[in-house]
C-alpha cells in the first residue's frame, strides 16, 4: 500500500504526488483553489484519457464540460493534503512519488 495522506506536515517537494482519478473528477477545481503550490490546472480532458473512460463517465463528464484536474506541477506538492480534503468528490490520491 503507497497511499500516503498527510495533514499538518511540509514536505520536501517531488517525494509525495497527487494522482486524480478522473473517473471521479468533475472538474470543478477546489483542488486548484486550495493548493499553495499550483500544483493543478484545469482543462479539457485529453483525448486519450477520454476515450479510456467507461460509457457512463463519459457521459457525466459530458455534463461538466470535458473539464478535469490536471497535474502538471506534481513535482512542487508538498503533501499538505488540502487537495485531498477539499475534493468533493474523493478523487485525489497522494503517493510515492517514482
Ligand atoms: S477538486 Fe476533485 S473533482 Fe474537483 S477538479 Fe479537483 S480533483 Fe477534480
Ligand atoms: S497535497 Fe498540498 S501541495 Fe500537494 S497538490 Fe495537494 S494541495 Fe497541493
């Protein structure tokens, strides 16, 4: 098990990443207004990653805009958890990053 979840503690940056299950995500982007690093944007879902998704996420994800959280600042989380808290719909997971 490599889910970590860590609440009051500062990390060093690029040991812990956060991974959005975007068969959750609705894009709705409290992960991005929370987090102190920028570790999150929010766009149109990438072609690919939609068409991995089953019929039924695709169709709510319709209904949201294509939109989902992205990570492309994942090397600068310092694993404070507020994205995993402020997550409505449980979506983000911390790991291990590597
Ligand atoms: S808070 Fe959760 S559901 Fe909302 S955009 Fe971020 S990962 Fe997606
Ligand atoms: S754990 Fe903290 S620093 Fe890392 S992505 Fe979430 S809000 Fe940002």
């Amino acid at each position: 098990m490599n889910n970590v979840i860590t609440s009051d503690c500062k990390k060093s940056p690029g040991v812990i990443v956060p991974v959005v299950n975007l068969r959750r995500c609705e894009g709705k982007a409290d992960c991005a207004v929370v987090c102190p690093e920028k570790v999150f944007e929010i766009r149109r879902i990438d072609t690919e990653d939609y068409q991995n998704l089953g019929l039924l996420n695709r169709f709510k994800l319709r209904m949201h805009g294509m939109q989902v959280a992205y990570t492309p600042n994942a090397d600068a989380c310092r694993a404070c958890g507020l994205c995993v808290s402020a997550c409505p719909e449980k979506a983000i997971t911390l790991i291990r990053a590597g």
